[in-house]
C-alpha cells in the first residue's frame, strides 16, 4: 500500500494530527507485515520507504517551514503555492500506482479529491476537516466510484452524509506514551491551538469565577491574539505557551480535568482522548464530536455553557479516572484504529482493485 502526507513538513515537535496519525498507521502496518511507502519530501522523520520524485530536502528545512508559516499570516495566496507541490506528490503516487505498484492508496488530503477519479488504484481519503457548506459542494464535485472517504466521527458527516463515505475509523493513540496518573494536581488544563474555535477564553473565563487553577498550553497564530490572552492571565491562570508534544502526556496526567470548551463543529479532539489515557477526565461543551468521545458522566461531563461547566468542575473528583483510561484502551487506541483501517484496505482491493490496472 501507500500513504501521502503534506508536502510541507510541519516542525520539529508540533502536533499536526495527519500527519502524526499517518505515521502511527504506517508503524503498526509495517510491524503487521505490509510494504508501506509514504510520498512526501525527504524528511528523517519518516522511518519507512520515500518516495520523493524531484522535491528536495530543503522543503523539510526549519528556516523554510518558518518562512512558510510566516508568509501564511501576511500572503495568505503563498498557501497556493503549497499546493502546487502536494499536488505534484499526488500526481507521481497514482500514476506509480496505475503501472501496478500498489494495492491501495491511503490519502491524507482532501485536495487529492480532483485527481482520484483521473486513475484506477482503489484510493481512500481521510478527512480530517470540519466540512462547511462551501466544502460540502466541492466535495459532490467529486463524489465518484473511485473515492472512497473516511470520517473520523459520525459529526463530521452531518454537514455532508450522503457522500461515499467508506467508513468511519475514530482517531487512536499508542496508550503505551501516556502514563496513567491516580493522584493528580488540583489544577485545570487547556490544551490546544490558541485560536478563537478552540475556546481558551470561555476555559479563562470559568476559572476566573470559581478561582481555580488553570494551566494553558498551546501555540499561537496571531500575535494580538497571543497578547489579548497573556492579559487575561494572572494569579493562579498560568500561560505556558507551545511545548513539545513528547511533553504533553505529563502534563496531561497533572491535571484535575483537561477543559474543553470549543466553539465549533470538531472533527474529533486528539487531546480529549490523550488526556483520558492519563486518566485525566474532560469537560467539553457539546459541540462536534464530543458526545461521540466523552462518556458522560463516566469520563466526564459534557456540559452546554459557562454555568454548566462550572457546575462539572465542582463534582469532577466523583469521576473515575482508571475509568478514563479503560475508556480509551477500548475505543481509542492505536490497535482498534489500523485494526479498521486494515479491515478496509482489504475491502478496497477485493471490491475496487484492478480495474485497468496495467500489469
């Protein structure tokens, strides 16, 4: 099989879920016995077979990555140009795969929806993006025999349920990274991205009124952002900024309750099942997935507003955090994830593979 990735590496330490994941997948596969390649500029992040065409190692470069993110803020058409070199990866991979190369292809990037119908490899897409109106008419465009699309919640269909979808596989973690913690501080934990969506401000806010101790980690996008939170931070709220993701789990497992306050349709949450691998319990607003991936009541609380939530952290000791983790080892690990993903290559080949394939 095969598996594309971007075509810009994200840095050294940042957490950018499909790519993570696809390296996950490809670990488990290759220790199951399976040929992997991966498609993607020379990266030694990638411990598998590459297959990079004319892209050079420079791409994989921090100083160009850096220059990168920051003409994303000031030029947002440079994004444009990102694409062109995706879409010459994807382009070299299916016409390697017509000439009879590989079985299937498994396709990180939505913008491979144009091109799949052009060739005859049985070709699956995770989406790993909310899907808006707009997306949802670009993606009926495409919506042809040779696609064959994986949600990873059943949320994320809603906007769009009647495309091809093939299955829905729900992220996995390799539980093995994320030591179990009984004992925990008493202090909250808001990890993710420090934009608007993701709800810093509303985990601020009710920790302000029940003045307790929060600890917020994530990176920024915007400077005035950036800086509006800082002034929002004081006293027992700390602002830690971006770390490492290989220091995540300890954090994780800290905390009194990882907070989760989103203000938008989520595709799924990757720190919502990290932090109940720690045993860590996850208060969330009921948005996206979030039903899907907090057990109420038993992993957590899943609440509607400010009052709610402030409500669930008062009685967030009554939740069992070994129930946490037994709640993830069941449903959210690596194992069951490429256990469905590797159920649905075999279907691809035996129900869509080679049709005009040259031998």
């Amino acid at each position: 099989m095969v598996t594309s990735q971007r075509s810009i590496p994200v840095p050294k330490g940042v957490i950018w879920a499909p790519i993570d994941l696809s390296l996950d997948i490809a670990e488990q596969l290759t220790a199951r016995g399976h040929e992997l390649t991966f498609y993607a500029p020379p990266s030694p992040k990638i411990p598998y077979r590459v297959v990079s065409g004319r892209l050079k190692e420079g791409l994989a470069d921090p100083k160009f990555i850096k220059k990168i993110s920051q003409e994303r803020k000031t030029m947002p058409y440079g994004l444009n140009h990102v694409a062109l070199f995706d879409q010459y990866l994807l382009i070299k991979m299916m016409q390697d795969a017509d000439r009879g190369r590989y079985d299937v292809l498994h396709i990180h990037l939505e913008r491979a929806l144009p091109l799949v119908g052009l060739f005859h490899t049985p070709t699956i897409i995770t989406l790993h993006d909310p899907i808006n109106p707009y997306g949802r008419r670009a993606y009926r465009l495409f919506n042809g025999p040779n696609t064959h699309l994986v949600s990873i919640s059943r949320s994320q269909r809603k906007p769009a349920p009647n495309l091809n979808y093939a299955a829905n596989i729900y992220n996995g973690i390799d539980i093995k990274k994320f030591s179990f913690n009984p004992t925990p501080s008493n202090r909250f934990l808001f990890a993710s991205r420090l934009v608007e969506q993701k709800g810093v401000e509303e985990a601020i806010a009710v920790c302000r009124k029940t003045r307790s101790a929060l600890d917020i980690y994530g990176r920024h996008y915007s400077k005035l952002y950036l800086q509006a939170i800082k002034r929002l931070c004081s006293g027992k709220i700390k602002f830690h900024g971006g770390v490492d993701r290989s220091k995540m789990p300890k954090i994780y497992a800290q905390a009194k309750a990882l907070l989760f306050p989103i203000k938008w349709e989520e595709p799924f949450g990757l720190v919502m099942i990290e932090a109940m691998a720690c045993g860590t319990p996850v208060i969330a607003y009921r948005r996206g997935s979030v039903p899907e991936v907090v057990k109420h009541g038993k992993t957590g609380f899943i609440v509607n507003n400010r009052r709610e939530m402030i409500a669930a952290m008062k009685k967030i000791d009554r939740i069992d955090r070994h129930e946490c983790r037994r709640h993830v080892e069941k449903l959210f690990s690596i194992e069951r994830m490429v256990n469905d993903y590797e159920k649905l290559y075999r279907r691809a080949v035996r129900q869509w593979g080679g049709r005009g394939r040259k031998e």
